[in-house]
C-alpha cells in the first residue's frame, strides 16, 4: 500500500529530523549540560560539560555516575576526606531543592554547577566557569526553556502517537496522541512506567480486542519489532481502529515508538482493492478474480482427483434489448441476472461477470451430471420475465461448459473448451446448454491458419501503423499520437488487434513485429512538424528477451527521435510477475529518457501495489470505467479516485475511451489531466497525420 507507507515514512523522518536538532542544539549550548536520574547517573550530557571540566573526549559516558565524573575531573576542592564530601552531597541531593556546587578541575579551572530537581526523581544540571557572565548565563538559560518549549510543542501536535522508552522499556516521554490513542492519562504513562505496566492499563479499560491479554501484547511487541525487527507491526483495536505500530532504536539502547492510526486510509484502500476485483456493476467477481478462483479449484482437482466444471454464459438478444430499450435498462438487466444466477449457484462455486452481458461459473461437480442440473436450473432462473421500469423483459442465456481434467487442467485450457461449446449452444438455437466435444475444434483449426498467415504478414508488408491523437485537458492542447497495429489481410480483411496479438505473444512474433511497430513509429514522429510525444505498447514477452533497452535504444538513435518524446506503454502483467529483472529494465528505460505508462490501470487487484514496484509517469484509466461513468455512479468514483491518486503521486493520468462530450466534461471534472478517444480524434495513418495536426490547431485557435 504506496500512500500508506509514504505517509508513516515522512512522520518518522520528521521526528528523526526534530530529535537531530535537538541534538545539534544541545551540543552547541555554550554552557555544559547534564542529565541524572534518580541514582545520580548520567542519562544526557553535551560536548561543553566534557571541555568544561578538561576531561577527555569518550570519558565521559550514559550510565557513569556524578561521583565518578567528577572524580575524574580532579580532588575535592576542600581538605574533607572524598566519602565525607560525598555524604554531605547526598544529604543535599535529597532535600530535591535546587543547589550551586563549585569545582575545580585538575587543571586548576573553577567550574560552577547549578542541580535542579525534575520530575521522575532525576536532576538536571548547568554548568559554566565561575567568571562567566551572569546576564549570559540567564539569557542562554532563557534560549534553552524555549527550545525546550518548542520541542514539546512539536510532539504535542504530531498527528501520530510518540513514545519513547529506554533500554529496559520504561517510558521516558510520550505525547497526547499517544495517550489519546490507546485512553491512557499522563499519570499512567508517567516517566519510568513500564511497557507492560502500559498495556496493561490500556487492557483494562477496553482499548483492546475481547481475549487480549497484555503479557501477549507485550512478548508480541518484543519480539516481532525489537528481536526481529520487523518494519511495522498492525494493531486491531476493540472499536475497529488500525494503529500501524513503527520503532526505531536510539543511541543509548533505547527506542522511539510512532503509533499511526490508519484506519481510514485502510479502509479506502481496501475499498479499491476492492472494487479493482469486483465488477461495478454487479458487485460480481470479475474476471482476474475469477482466474484466482479457478487456480485454486485446478489445484483441489489435482490434489483430490475430484471434479470441476468451468461455465461460460451469454445473455440472449441483450445487444437488441439495449438497443432498443436503452444502457440504463441494459444495466438493470444485468444486475437483476446477477442476483438471480447468484442465488441459483452453490456456496462454494463462483460466479463472475466477464464484460459485457459474460457471465462464468465454477461448478465444484462431483459428476458431469451435476454440470448439467446447474446449467437447467440456471437457465430456468433467468426465464422467467423481469420488469424493470415498467418494462417486461424476456430473455434467456447459452452456457458452454468444459470440465476439468477432462477437457484440461489448465484455466487457458478449459475457459478456451467452454467458450466453444457456448459458441455451439448459441449456434444450435440459445437458451440452451453444451458440452465441449472434440469435434469443435474447427475453431482450432481456425486458430493455427492464423497463426500460418500471421507468420508471413511482416515479410509480406501487410501490416501498418495507425496513430491516435491524446490531448491536454486543461489546454485542450494536441500533446501527442498513440501507435496502433493495424493487419490488412489480403482475404480476411482488417483482423482486429485482440484477434491476432495473443496469437503472435505466444508462437514469439511479438518481438520482432514490436520491433517493427517501435521502428515505424519512431521514423513518422521524427518528420512531425511539433515535437509531439508518440506513445508505443510493449508486450510482456518483449521483456522476457534480454535486448529490449538495447534495441530501443539503437532504433531511437537510428530515426533521430528524442527518447524524452518516446512513452512505452505497459500492462499490468509486466510488473505482476515483480521480478527484478522486469524493474531492472523499466528502470533503464527511463534512464534512456524514455516515459513509462501503465496501460487499463484499475482492472488489476494489484494496481496500487504497482505504483510501490515502479516510480510510473503516467497511468492510463481503463476504458470501460469511462463508459460506466455515464451509467452509473461508481465508474466517475473510480476516475475522479485514481485521478486524485495520481495528483498526489506526481503521475499524469489519460482517461481512454472519450466518445461523448459528456464523457469529456465528466473526466475533466475527475482531474484527468489527459484524453483520448473517437470524440478526440479518430486513428489516422500516418500519410494523414499532417492534416489532421494542421486542422486541429486552426479547431484550437478558433475555440
């Protein structure tokens, strides 16, 4: 979680700043300054106590007692023998009055020591030469007080918990919001408490979850953040607060503590997570979910030898019923759907949307039997007639169903198997279910013919590139194109991206057909008129290969093209993996000058976690939340979310998708910061960019 740790990050940096310049101030006291405890030994002292006293740099040390400092520093100044001297003393100390003590020192200097009692049964004590000015004296005596004053402020109003304990965890300071966070009073947590005495109290009035007990609190507390050192520790209170527990050891053995209450921020967090793995729409899994789901299922497949089934569903003529009754009443279909295939479904299946009017379902089926009564059961839910704004609504759905091991073990494997037979449920009159069969593997047949003619297009020149205008949305200004692949097939026509890339990922033509698309668009934004920046997709498998930095780099030198205009587009799947390799080469990416964007950010569990992994420039917003945006409230949350985000993060965010000038205001007033999409402008080759540039700027002026 990147907001959460940056925020604890600077308040720890802030106390250690405070505490370091009170350091500095200490030791540049022009008087010698010296702590005791309630033994008489040393708990603080600066570097003017040791000059004062002609004593040796490291003689002087926390723990030594007084008697032995002075001791050091030369005879009593009276003929009285030293233990009698000493007696006398003590009697002094503990009438707890403030009292001068004159000494000199073995080199002949007299020093006077003023010993003032404090709270806790411990002495603070100034020293000078006995010739030094008193108006000095006082005013310096004056400029500590306020230092002292200053600090005090400082740790009343930190918006974090701080205590301090000392080598033995006994408390030596805490502040306000410390004793506010966990109820405790000043005199509970006086100097010299214990920890455990802390914890204790703190239990005893509630603050702590029922069964908590403050020795667990306490060896917990030892040995997780002291022993082992662990970065942070949760707390979980008994009213649901979160306190995010940090220590840090001092100098002298002991520790500063910062308590943080993140409970807010981790809801919100939590919240997102959520909603990046849950459909907005339905509130259903969706499709990465899903994926986890299934996963999970192949492996109690494989462990148990029992059965699953994976369902695809598709809602019957919904495109008609949209159409013609309109999205809002489309959406309301779905989410009645959801509720009605969820409620038809076991406790331990799952039930996803996919997009769209796709739906899926793992069947945990002892037998292919049970696949088949879940399939008739759910296709009797959704028969019956919905009405929705007075509307009477019929529809139906298709299912293909795969079972694994069956037809797989793999979740590629059986989503691929129920996708064909839904098609031949679809094809053999809808409202109806099947099972895969081999004979459906016409479509695979399909697959390997384009897989043959996909191997020959970059020889024979069949593709090209297409390029899509971004914009700045404050300045409606043109800031650049976006390259798209376009493949004209000689017989098949235009084949859609999604079509044919995942097919050239995985037989490997993705790197040489990346290389090419980064070529040709390095080349055409070279002879641009403006210095535009061209954005560029890299496939995940181009990472896998140990030449990308180099091939990148040597094809910008090639074109001429400033690597600060060149912005590689990413997807999520480059950094879920998280190895160092893939970072590594991010990192040298940028190096190059190169700009770094994470492409359909938010549809990933691990977005947030992304922006930890890698110091991204830009995030793209998926477009499917700029559609829902119109339909509903929870897309424009998601975007005016991430675009806040971003703000805070320094990173530029671009909403995909505009199609509408009601899209545009909406992700304007997000705080997008750019656009893209058909309202925008339109992919154009490149033979058309100089008329499309020209005829934007006259469309800006004249606005």
């Amino acid at each position: 979680m990147t907001v959460s740790e940056n925020s604890s990050d600077r308040q720890s940096e802030t106390l250690k700043t405070i505490l370091a310049l009170h350091a500095l101030a200490i030791d540049g006291m022009a008087e010698g300054l010296c702590v005791l405890d309630s033994e008489l030994r040393i708990v603080l002292f600066n570097r003017k106590l040791v000059e004062l006293l002609d004593l040796r740099p490291g003689s002087v040390k926390v723990g030594m007692t007084l008697q032995t400092m002075l001791e050091q520093a030369g005879d009593p100044a009276s003929g009285a023998s030293r233990a009698e001297m000493w007696h006398d003393l003590r009697k002094t100390f503990g009438r707890r009055e403030p009292f001068d003590l004159s000494r000199r020192t073995v080199k002949g200097t007299l020093v006077r020591f003023r010993f003032q009692p404090v709270t806790g049964q411990g002495w603070v004590s100034t020293c000078a030469l006995a010739s030094e000015d008193v108006t000095a004296h006082i005013r310096y005596g004056q400029a500590l007080h306020e230092r002292n004053q200053l600090l005090d402020a400082t740790l009343e109003h930190m918006v974090h918990g701080l205590c301090a304990f000392d080598e033995t965890l006994r408390v030596i300071v805490v502040n306000r919001r410390y004793l506010e966070m966990y109820g405790l009073t000043e005199e509970d947590a006086r100097p010299g408490t214990s920890l455990l005495d802390l914890m204790s109290r703190s239990v005893a009035r509630g603050v702590h979850r029922a069964g908590t007990t403050a020795l667990e609190m306490y060896s917990d507390f030892k040995q997780r953040l002291i022993e082992k050192k662990e970065p942070v520790l949760h707390r979980v209170l008994a009213d649901g607060r979160i306190i995010a527990v940090r220590h840090r050891p001092m100098a002298n053995g002991g520790w500063v503590g910062t308590y943080e209450d993140i409970t807010e921020r981790h809801r919100a967090e939590a919240n997102i997570a959520h909603m990046a793995r849950h459909d907005a729409l339905t509130e259903l899994p969706n499709r990465l979910l899903f994926h986890e789901k299934m996963a999970e299922g192949l492996e109690r497949v494989d462990s148990s030898k029992e059965s699953m089934a994976v369902m695809c569903l598709d809602l019957d003529n919904f495109k008609t019923i949209n159409d013609s009754l309109g999205h809002p009443i489309g959406d309301k279909l779905l989410q009645k759907i959801a509720q009605r295939l969820s409620s038809a479904i076991e406790s331990l299946d799952t039930i996803a949307r996919l997009g769209g009017d796709e739906f899926a379902i793992i069947h945990h089926a002892r037998v292919p039997r049970d696949a088949e009564d879940l399939a008739r059961k759910l296709i009797s839910a959704v028969a019956e007639p919905i009405v929705i704004d007075g509307q009477e609504i019929a529809t139906g759905i298709s299912i293909g169903i795969a079972i694994a091991p069956e037809h797989g073990n793999t979740s590629d494997q059986l989503m691929k198997c129920a996708d064909l037979a839904l098609y031949q449920a679809k094809y053999q009159g809808r409202n109806t279910h099947r099972f895969f069969e081999p004979t459906m593997d016409v479509q695979l047949q399909m697959r390997r013919a384009l897989e043959t003619d996909l191997r020959r297009a970059l020889a024979a020149g069949e593709f090209h590139l297409a390029y899509q205008p971004l914009i700045n949305l404050s300045s409606n200004e043109l800031v650049g194109f976006e390259a798209l692949l376009r493949w004209n097939h000689p017989e098949r026509g235009l084949v859609s991206p999604p079509e044919f890339i995942p097919v050239a990922e995985e037989i490997g033509l993705i790197i040489p057909l990346g290389q090419w698309v980064l070529r040709q668009a390095c080349a055409e934004a070279a002879k641009w008129p403006f210095p535009l920046k061209v954005a560029v997709n890299l496939s995940p498998t181009q990472f896998r290969g140990r030449g990308l930095v180099s091939s990148v780099a040597q094809i910008l030198a090639a074109e001429g093209l400033s690597p600060h205009r060149l912005e590689l587009e990413i997807t999520e799947a480059v950094l879920l993996e998280e190895n160092e390799a893939n970072i590594s080469t991010l990192h040298q990416l940028r190096a190059l000058g190169a700009r770094i964007a994470m492409d359909d950010f938010g549809t990933g569990y691990s977005s947030l976690s992304y922006l930890r992994s890698f110091p991204l420039d830009k995030i793209k917003i998926d477009r499917s939340f700029v559609f829902d945006s119109i339909s509903g409230q929870q897309g424009e949350a998601i975007i005016r979310t991430i675009a806040q985000l971003g703000s805070t993060l320094g990173i530029e965010t671009t909403a995909e998708g505009i199609e509408t000038a009601e899209q545009l205001e909406l992700v304007r007033r997000a705080g997008c910061t750019e656009g893209q999409g058909y309202l925008i402008g339109r992919p154009c080759t490149g033979s058309q960019l100089a008329d499309f540039i020209a005829q934007f700027e006259r469309a800006v002026a004249a606005a």
